[in-house]
C-alpha cells in the first residue's frame, strides 16, 4: 500500500473502535427494537429506544448495553478500515471510466461519491458479513451473554460456514447505501462546508452529522430485515429469504414496521459519525506527517 493507504487505514482503525465502543448502546437497543414482533407471542418488550435502554440495564445490568462488542470492534475496524482504504481509489476510478461526460478526477461529482462509497462498503461487508452474524446473535440474548465462541460453534454446528452469511444480500443493500450516505454524502458535505469555513474540525462535524442523518433516513429498512435474518441464523428460520421477510414485515406488522428501531440508529449514526470522521482527519493528519517525517529522515 502507499503511504496514503497507511494513513487512511491506521486512522479508521481507530477512529471506528472509538466510535463503536462509545455508541454500542444504542445498537444494542436499535437490535432489540427491531427483532420484537407486534403481536408475536412475547409481545412487545420495549416502547422506544431509551425504554429499551433503561431494560437492559435493570434487568441485565450496564454491562448487558456493550453484549457484542468484541465482534463489533471486528467488524468496525475491518470493514471500515477497508472501506476508507477501498473509497478513493474506487472513486478516482469511477470519475475516470466516466470522465468525458462527467469531469475530471479532481472534482467528482456527487453522484459519483455516492456510487464509490456504496461500492466500497459492499465489497467490505462481503469479507466482514460473519462479525455482524455474531455481533446480532450475541446483543438479543437475554441474561447472561453468551461468548463469542459459543455463538460461532452453535452456527457452525447447525449451517456449517454458510450459516456465518445469513443476512448477507440485505446487508450488502444496507451498506451500500450506508457507506454512499456517509462516504459520499460525508465527502461532498465537507467540501461544500469547507468552501465556506475553511477545512477544520467545525466543518468535519458539520459534514459528519449531514452523513449520519442521510444514512439513518436511506438504510433503515435494510437494517430491518438483515437484522430479523441475521438473528435467526442456526435456529428455526422466520423467513426465507429477503423478499419473504419484507412481505412478511410488511403484511403482519405494517409498513411502518421497516423503520423500528430509526430513533436508535439515527441517534447512532450521528454520534458515530462525528466521532469518527473528526478523529479520521485528525489522525489521517498526524500518521501521514510521521510517515513523511520518517522518509525523509
């Protein structure tokens, strides 16, 4: 890799662990939210996200809001640490095979953005789909959570290796349209911000919250349905694939159904992202001046 690739890929390591670790707690309630069934037969568990929250902790103690944060941190650190390596190579790619109608590879447009940043999380997720297999499996638990190695055996057991790939079509949806609202939307919104207050941290958030919102609105019911088949994934499943399980969602619980959980991940993502692009362009900074230090040394 290039000393550009170094940099971006050493910074969303740690950006994205800081932004997983710190936000967790609202993906263990946007899950919970998600995999309860109007009218199921354990009926309705919580009313919203902070009820959820304030469950878990009562009834499961704090530590029950961080159940899966050893997948999370793989999933995050990999598929993200890929995606920004993968992002402005595929983007520079996508404005060159399509430059005679749409410029030049210094100025991309939006649309173009948003196709690399889909395309990128996409590839990522194909690798990295098993880390938010057990990540799902491992937050809907109730009492004591189960390992991660226990959760893996019980898949492996019952699917074999195909079974660590339940959810991945939706998934691949979700996250394409995911990293295109955050990348794409991210990286537009901060050249436009930057236009007017320069490129600095004010504008890094600023460009962080318009990206987080964008993804909530645009990937929520994909989330939907990748969670609900991610869950049962070695046990009895619910559906059978993705289109029964939107039919499905939609006939018993209503269209409304496909955004549960959307104060949840909307609250997520805006945190997540504005830990996690300030701290990417602060670190990509630093490591990129140490690598240029230590060459020229």
């Amino acid at each position: 890799m290039s000393e550009d690739h170094w940099g971006r890929f050493g910074a969303s390591l740690v950006s994205s662990g800081v932004a997983e670790t710190l936000t967790l707690p609202t993906d263990v309630a946007k899950v919970r939210l998600q995999v309860q069934v109007q009218g199921g037969s354990k009926g309705v568990v919580y009313t919203g996200m902070i009820d959820c929250l304030r469950k878990t902790a009562t009834n499961e103690g704090y530590p029950a809001l961080w159940k899966g944060l050893s997948p999370a941190l793989i999933r995050q650190c990999c598929y993200s640490s890929l995606s920004l390596v993968l992002y402005e190579p595929v983007r520079d790619n996508i404005v060159s095979l399509t430059s005679t109608r749409s410029g030049n590879v210094n100025n991309p447009t939006f649309m173009q953005r948003l196709l690399a940043g889909g395309t990128a999380g996409a590839l990522s997720i194909s690798v990295f789909n098993w880390t938010e297999v057990l990540k799902t499996q491992m937050q809907t638990s109730s009492g004591t959570t189960p390992s991660m190695f226990n959760v893996f055996s019980r898949i492996y057991q019952s699917e074999g290796i195909l079974g660590f790939w339940a959810g991945l079509k939706p998934n691949i949806a979700r996250t394409f349209l995911v990293n295109a609202a955050e990348l794409g939307t991210y990286d537009q919104a901060k050249e436009m911000i930057a236009a007017v207050v320069g490129d600095n941290p004010v504008a890094h958030l600023s460009a962080s919250g318009v990206a987080g919102i964008a993804s909530a609105c645009t990937s929520t019911p994909a989330d939907v349905i990748k969670t609900r088949l991610m869950n049962s994934a070695g046990s009895t499943h619910e559906y059978s694939g993705v289109v029964d399980a939107f039919t499905s969602i939609v006939r018993t619980e209503g269209p409304g159904a496909l955004y549960k959980g959307f104060i949840p991940i909307s609250v997520r993502k805006i945190l997540w992202c504005s830990v996690f692009f300030v701290s990417y362009e602060r670190l990509r900074c630093i490591i990129g001046q140490q690598i240029n230090q230590n060459m020229s040394a």
